[in-house]
C-alpha cells in the first residue's frame, strides 16, 4: 500500500511572499487561547496552540474534548474560498493549529473521527517554518515522511485516515514558528 496514492501535495498553493503575509496575520490575529484537555479525568496541556472556527451550528470534538467553536475572520474565509475553489469540495470547518517553534508537535492520530462521517476528505494548508508531515501504515507499520514548506496545501483522501495515522513531530532545531489550517467537512446528526 502506497500513502502517496492516498495524499497529495500542491506546492506553492500560496507563493513565498503571499504565504509570509498570511502567517503574520494569523498569528497576531488570532485569538490563541492556552489549550488543554482532559484523558481519563487528567488535564494536559496541548503541545501547540490551537483555534476552531465553524459554519454555525457545527461543533466539533476529538478526544471527548470539545473545542469552542469562533465564527470565520474574513481571512480564513478568503483561504476556505481559494482551497475550495481549487479542490472543487466545500468545507464547513477548520482546525488552526500554532507550531510555536520545533518543540510544538502533533502525536499519531488520523482524522477519523465520527463527526467527520465515514470518508473524511482533509485539506491542510501549511505556513511558515518547514516541518515534517510523518505517516505510518496502520497494519505494517511502514513509515514515510515528507518535507511541508510554506504555502504548501496537503489534500489527504478518505483512504488515508482509514489506512494510515500521521504526525509533526518535534523538531528541536526548527526555531521558527508554523502555522496550519486543516479544513474539514463535519457531518451534522440526522
């Protein structure tokens, strides 16, 4: 099984200049709150800094945490407009997440969950500092990474959640912030 077949990447999606632009206002206009979230009655503190922003009515949890939802900015609306334009798929959701530097990290996870709906389609939009976007085979545990650079849009297809689970580890060396927005498409209950 090859998760290539299952990704796909579009460099320069937004060119060095527009992708430096953009990360500078997200990051002075979000509203970074100090996450944390609860496993089994502990509280941890989230290793990156995070904001939900959602169509009204759609609400969104993984975990059984579930994030405080914020309307759209007139900036990630103009991003939502351009991913989906390009891709020719509405979202109604995304995920912005703050790489503050190389300590910040993602564990193993896939976008699988129920709100999700059985075939999550993701597209994730990477600015700022290079990281490494690592994957790993659920059954054969086969393992890849690939390089994300500013301005960089990763589509991940249904097949990818179900098949294989993905990462930003840390970096220790990278110094430099990264921001991504994850676009999603929650399905509402019947």
């Amino acid at each position: 099984m090859n998760a290539n077949k299952e990704f796909r990447i579009i460099e320069d999606f937004y060119d060095a200049t527009e992708s430096d632009h953009i990360y500078r206002l997200l990051l002075q206009e979000q509203n970074w709150p100090d996450n944390s979230y609860s496993v089994a009655g502990r509280l941890f503190e989230l290793p990156r800094l995070q904001t939900w922003h959602a169509d009204p009515g759609i609400s969104y949890s993984y975990s059984n945490n579930l994030l405080q939802t914020q309307p759209w900015t007139p900036l990630l609306a103009d991003i939502r407009q351009k991913v989906e334009l390009f891709l020719s798929f509405s979202f109604n959701a995304v995920l912005v997440n703050l790489y503050r530097n190389g300590q910040d990290y993602v564990g193993w996870h896939a976008d699988n969950e129920a709100d999700l709906g059985e075939q999550p389609y993701i597209a994730s939009l990477t600015l700022g500092a290079t990281r490494q976007f690592a994957f790993r085979q659920k059954k054969t545990a086969e393992c890849g990474s690939v390089l994300l650079r500013s301005g960089t849009l990763l589509t991940m297809q249904p097949a990818f959640q179900h098949h294989w689970l993905h990462s930003i580890p840390a970096e220790p060396h990278v110094t430099q912030g990264r921001i991504n927005l994850t676009f999603r498409k929650v399905i509402l209950p019947q």
